[in-house]
C-alpha cells in the first residue's frame, strides 16, 4: 500500500453513476472516500471532515464545481480534480485559474484517474515534509502555504507558490519549461512555454528586489530555469 492509501478524498458530482464508480475506485486504491451530488453538499462534509484531496465535476447543479474549487481555495490547500467533458473547455480554464490542480476529460479510465490523484498527493507532500525551505531572505512555508522575505509576508498566487516550491527543492537543479508545466499545470500544458514565462516574470517580481545584482531564478535560453538562491 502507498503512502497516500489512508488519504481522504472528496468526490462531487450530480451523475450518481460516477459517485459509485468513483467510489469503488478509490476505495479498491485504499483511500477514504468522502462522496456528494452537490456543490453546497460536497463544501459541507468538506468543512466538516477536511478532505487532502478533492475530485469535482464541473457542471454540478446549484453551486458549480468551479465555485466550489473557489471556495475551497479559501482556506485549503489540498488537491483538487476536476471532471468535464470535452465541450467544457471554458469551465475547465477557470477551474484551473481558481486554484484547481488538475483535470480529468469525462469518460474517464481508472487507471488513468488514479494516478492523476496519486501524482497530485505526491506534489502536495505528506503532512509535516519539509515544512520551511529557505534559501537566504526567503522562507517559504509549505504547511501554512506562506513566504517571507526578510522577515515580511509576500502574497504569492497557488501558481507561483508551486513555481517557487518546485524550483527551491530543486535548487541548483536545471527544471525544463515541460518538467516545470507538467508538475504545476499538468501533462497537458507540456508546450505553454508563454504562460510559464509569465507567471515567472511575476514571480521574480516578488521575491527579487531592487538591485540586486544577481536573479535568484536563472533563464537557461530556450531549455527552462533554475533556483540560484
């Protein structure tokens, strides 16, 4: 059994087919499950059994899964799936802006679903691992999901928290543009080399300050990046 078998999952969706089919997969996989058919059902028993990982689809009726994924972005951490289908490509782009880890296209293999949570779990780390990495000035908290400079709190969006944390423990390390997306964005964004770009311009914004005579995150041209700190 992996060490992620007693993790306790939230499934959420309004097809009760799916529920039991999730439900089986998961539980055959050995984790907990934790099912609902609504948002407002799935973000109740969330609150009162905090989940470490969460698989929503997106079309749920009253409050929607992308909500939903809002809403657990408010106070958690935890991974979080989420299910559409093919036509619910603007669904699945919020999602993913809100907070959401992953996604999983609608019909879905078992196999497939589950190394999608494992991965996710592995990412997210067992609780207690490594729980500050610091790197001069920067401290950066994986528990309480926070960074410090100097002593001062600086507000990173769960994008560039995953950026900085993968580059810090790989520090030194050359991180492709594909290794970098894969393990934040997902496989799927293996190519979205512009959108990395961005995200670690504004990354370097807030870690790196005026005058500094050297980037903390080194550009390898046209390979992908590295954590000099």
């Amino acid at each position: 059994m992996s060490t992620t078998a007693a993790a306790r999952i939230l499934v959420c969706d309004d097809d009760p087919q799916i529920v039991r089919a999730l439900r089986v997969i998961l539980r055959e996989a050995g984790y907990e499950v934790i099912a609902s058919e609504s948002g407002e059902e799935a973000l109740d028993r969330a609150a009162v059994r905090p989940p470490q990982a969460a698989i929503l689809d997106l079309m749920l009726p009253g409050i929607d899964g992308v909500e939903v994924c809002r809403r657990l972005r408010e106070w958690s951490d935890m991974p979080i799936l989420v299910l559409s289908a093919a036509d619910e490509e603007a669904e699945k782009v919020r999602a993913l802006g809100l907070g959401a880890d992953d996604y999983v296209v609608k019909p879905f293999a078992p196999g497939e679903l589950l190394a999608r949570v494992q991965a996710a779990l592995r990412r997210a780390g067992p609780a207690g691992e490594e729980p500050v990495l610091r790197a001069g000035e920067l401290a950066l908290d994986l528990a309480a999901h926070r960074l410090t400079v100097g002593g001062a709190e600086v507000h990173l969006t769960p994008i560039e928290f995953d950026l900085l944390r993968a580059l810090m423990r790989n520090r030194g390390r050359l991180l492709t543009h594909r290794k970098l997306l894969g393990e934040v964005w997902g496989p799927e964004y293996g190519d979205a080399t512009g959108l990395l770009r961005t995200h670690i311009a504004n990354l370097r914004a807030k870690i790196e300050g005026p005058g500094r005579a050297h980037s903390l995150i080194r550009t390898d041209s046209g390979i992908g990046y590295r954590f000099t700190g």
